[in-house]
C-alpha cells in the first residue's frame, strides 16, 4: 500500500514568518509531487508541483524534493493571514491516480 | 467559466433513497475522477475514466456506480444511500495524473 504521512497539525506560524510543511512517500518510484491548499469548505487548489531533486520557487511558496529521503516539503515565506487553510501533499505513484496525505492544517497568527 | 462543475453543491436525504451527482468539466481534459473527503478530509480515489473507459474502480460499495457519456461528463449514482456515505464527493479532471488535478466545488452529500 503505497502511502503518504503528514503532520496533520494544526501549525501555528505568526503573520510575516516562514510556514514549513513537511510531507513523507513511501514510493521510490514516485516522479511527481503536488501540494494542494484546501480552504474550508472549499474545494483543493492546485499551488505547487514539482519533479526534480532539489527546490522550486513560485512567489512566496518553494517546494523542496528530496527523492533519496522520500520527502517533499513546501515553504511560505512572508505568510499571511490569507495562508490559513490545509495543505495536501499528493505524489503521483504512477497508478494512474494521486494519492493524497490527510493534510497539515495551518493557522497564521496576525 | 466553471472548469470543473458540479451538481448539486448540497444534497440531504433520507437513508434508503437513490441520488445522483453530475460533473462536467470544459477544460479538454481525458481523464475524470471521483473521490470522497470524509469527516477527517481524508482524500480518496473512488473511480477514474479516462476518454469515456473506466481505468480505477477502487475498493467501492456496488451501491456506488459511475457513467461517463463522453470525456466531459462523468456522474456518479449512489443507491440505497446509508447513513455512512455523508462525506463531501469531489469531481476532478487531468490531462494525465501526473499534471495534477483540477477538482470541482463539491457535492456535500448529508444522508439523514
């Protein structure tokens, strides 16, 4: 059972800090990596992707892979108020489907 | 502009009955997906099409059945709805999974 692990939180990270969400895969073979913001009661928003080793900067999110370690995380930096919702990490096992973690619930504190 | 549309956005109903949940999506892409988010908003697969054929029929109750009439639309007809399949039902669609998801508003299905 291919498998995704996340902190399910909820993190707390004060208005103008860096958020770090953490997310773990149990499949080598994985290649590619998405991050996901949920709203609440909203539907999942695609915001990061990423396929090589190493980081991924768009505005102020980077995504960070590591494939050796089977890990990927994603950084906000400068975080706002408007940053306040659960973000799913979902490798792409090469089944066909995405397989998303339960996802880390991030609260900022203005 | 809806790229994925869903219908209804709510749904409440009396255990026993049969419903349906429509979603189109008007992005071109081949491949359509159901999944449900439970209370804990876990995210997972139900089914996948992909140009109209069925590719991924996870672990599902026979009470649940898919249709694709084209690659557009795919809807999904839940009957003799139990208590235990209140959960928010999400259509998605995706050139190939591995170019991520674009998911619909959502169906929040309440079985009373």
């Amino acid at each position: 059972q291919k498998e995704v692990e996340q902190n399910s939180g909820p993190l707390s990270v004060p208005e103008g800090a860096i958020a770090s969400l953490n997310c773990t895969y149990s499949d080598r073979g994985s290649q590619s990596f998405f991050w996901y913001r949920q709203y609440s009661g909203k539907s999942p928003e695609l915001i990061m992707f990423i396929y090589s080793n190493g980081d991924k900067e768009d505005g102020r999110f980077t995504a960070q892979l590591n494939k050796a370690s089977q890990y990927v995380s994603l950084l906000i930096r400068d975080s706002q108020p408007s940053d306040s919702a659960t973000y799913l990490c979902a490798p792409d096992f090469g089944n066909e489907k995405l397989t998303f973690g339960t996802g880390t619930r991030l609260t900022i504190i203005p | 502009d809806t790229a994925v549309s869903q219908t209804p956005k709510y749904l409440v109903t009396q255990m026993g009955n049969d419903k349906s949940i429509k979603c189109e999506q008007n992005l071109g892409h081949d491949t359509m997906y159901w999944y449900k988010q439970d209370s804990k908003k876990f995210l997972k697969i139900m089914f996948s099409y992909n140009n109209k054929e069925l590719i991924i029929n996870e672990t599902v109750p026979n009470r649940f059945s898919p249709k694709s009439p084209d690659k557009a639309h795919l809807n999904l007809h839940i009957n003799s709805l139990e208590l235990g399949d209140s959960a928010v039902y999400f259509c998605a669609s995706s050139h190939e999974a591995n170019y991520g998801y674009t998911f619909g508003s959502g169906t929040r299905l309440t079985v009373v």
